[in-house]
C-alpha cells in the first residue's frame, strides 16, 4: 500500500444480545486509516495510482457529486504522491459549496462542475474521449473507482481479516468494495452486503464485471432491507440506532454507509439470521466526514 495502514485494528464489540444469540462480533476499523480519507476508498484507488505513476501521468481526473468520499480519497492520494488531480462534478457549482468539496480544494483538486444531463453521460464512451482529449496526461478513474483495478485494490483488505471469521459484512455503494472482498473468500466464509441504495438489482452483474470471476451464489448474500429510503437518505430510526452503537461501543458511524450496515447487521443478529457460533466482521469503511452534512446535533458523537 502507499499508505501506511498501521493504525487499522480489529474492535471487539459486547453485547448483550450478542451473547444470548453467541455470535461474536467485530468491526474493521477501516476509518482509522485517515481522518478525512477514510476506510475503503484508499484501497480501492491503489492499484489506479500505481499506474498513474507507471506511466508518469500528470494526474488523474475523477468523478463524483457533491458528498462523494471517493472525490476526496483521490485529492488526498493525489497530493501524497505529488500528481494532480480534477473531479468533475456533477450538478451546477452551487453558492455555498459542500464540506465535502471544500476538502477536495484543501488537496489541492480542480473541480469542474457538469450538468446533471452531461454528467448523466459520463460512461459513454463519447463522453469519455472528450475528457481523454481534455486531459490527454490523466489518468480517468470512474465514479467511485467502478472498475475492476478498484476491487483489485479492495481486495488487499482481506490481509486483515482474521482467518475464522465465517461472516464479513459490509455496506454496498457502486459494489466494488464488495466485489474484492468477494475475491478471496476463505471456504464457507459468508460475504453479506448491505446495499446503501433502493431497488439495487444489479449487484451481481456489478460484482462479475468487477471481480472478473463467476458470481459466487453460494458464499455471497445480499440484504436489501437496510437502505432507509435510499442513498443518502435517513430517518429517526437510523439517527436512533447510530447513537445507540456509540453510546454501547463507542463506535461512531456514517448515516450513508456504516450506520446502514451496523444496523442491518444487529437487526439480523435478533432476528436469529446468524447461527449460533457465528464470528462477525463488520467492514467500517468510514466515512465518517459526511456526517458533517447533518444538523448540529442530530449525533451524540
Ligand atoms: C464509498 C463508500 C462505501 C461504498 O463502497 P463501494 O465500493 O462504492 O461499494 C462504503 N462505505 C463508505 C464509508 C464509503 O465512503
């Protein structure tokens, strides 16, 4: 990794509920990595940056709306190694710009703000070569680092998981976290993702194309149920259940991804979906800063 990962640790959690059910529980804390980069989008983005700087690119132009995590990793590991680094947005440049993008100024990104119409056509390959004949020195990383380099990348998380883990749990944006977990599975272990957004239906023509390996049905589960409306979306219960796991754990969560999964994975754990001598490892991608869109307030940490 280009980035020092000495401070991702293992964190224990105890419960009650968890000793009744006997399962154990864990989280990757993933967000220990950075402060504002946090958890899975620097391993998603290793192996772009090693090409990047393979082929002496004058930097790498991403893509990303207003809140996006992803926008920010790649402005920080883009400075770290000294290229530079553009995000085109999508939507109108706004009066008041987002935390998240003021960040991505902080690393130093130039922003280029798109309507939502060209934006919505960013995959086409028209679309595209105009942006390879803007920046004919980049190096092009789809939204949310979609591609299978990315799941490569998402893939060097599995050095930490511990061998007996029989169930990894992680929140699920654009799948290709997911898809690298999906990589090195260990026999019988369980992959079980938490889709962030409504009416996900593609995960598995998502997860062939970025792991480039037969959909594996047998060890990998999708629960559809923990999006609370969809992506970005909240309501009372998710605010509730996020201060109830720091209150309990001293686990802070993100109310777009983490929150999402940690309470679809202990709503699961009642409702008896893990068999007794269950090991549980729950994926804290981070995340963490988009919290700062919510009202002052809303969380107890
Ligand atoms: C981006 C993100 C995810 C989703 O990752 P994908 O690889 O896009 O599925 C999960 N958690 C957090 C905190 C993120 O920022």
């Amino acid at each position: 990794m280009l980035f020092p990962t000495s401070k991702i640790y293992i964190q224990k959690l105890s419960d009650d509920l968890f000793e009744q059910k006997q399962v154990s529980v864990s989280v990757l804390r993933l967000d220990q990595l950075h402060a504002i980069v946090s958890g899975n989008k620097l391993f998603k983005l290793h192996y772009f940056l090693e090409l990047a700087a393979q082929q002496l690119k004058e930097g790498i132009v991403t893509f990303g709306g207003s809140y996006s995590n992803h926008l920010v990793a790649t402005a920080f590991a883009c400075k770290e190694i000294g290229i530079k680094s553009i995000g085109i947005i999508r939507g109108e440049q706004p009066k008041e710009i987002s935390h998240t993008l003021k960040a991505c100024i902080a690393h130093g990104m130039e922003l280029k703000f798109i309507t939502r119409q060209e934006y919505d056509q960013k995959e086409a390959t028209d679309f595209l070569e105009s942006i390879n004949l803007s920046y004919p020195d980049f190096l092009i990383i789809p939204e949310g680092g979609y591609h299978p380099l990315g799941a490569n990348g998402a893939s060097l998380i599995t050095d930490r998981i511990p061998s007996d883990t029989t169930h990894i749990c992680c929140a699920i944006g654009t799948a290709t976290t997911f898809a690298g977990l999906s990589k090195n599975l260990k026999n019988e272990q369980q992959l079980i993702g938490f889709p962030v957004l409504k009416n996900m239906n593609d995960i598995e023509k998502r997860v062939t194309f970025l792991s480039s390996l037969p959909y594996n049905e047998i060890q990998i589960q999708i629960i559809n149920k923990y999006h609370f409306g969809g992506y970005a979306k909240k309501n009372n219960h998710l605010i509730e259940s996020m201060n109830l796991i720091y209150e309990k754990h001293q686990l802070p969560t993100d109310f777009v991804y983490t929150g999402k999964m940690m309470t679809g994975v202990i709503d699961c754990i009642s409702n008896g979906f893990f068999k007794k001598g269950s090991e549980i490892l729950c994926i804290h991608t981070g995340g963490l800063q988009g919290n700062l869109s919510l009202e002052p307030g809303t969380l107890k940490f």
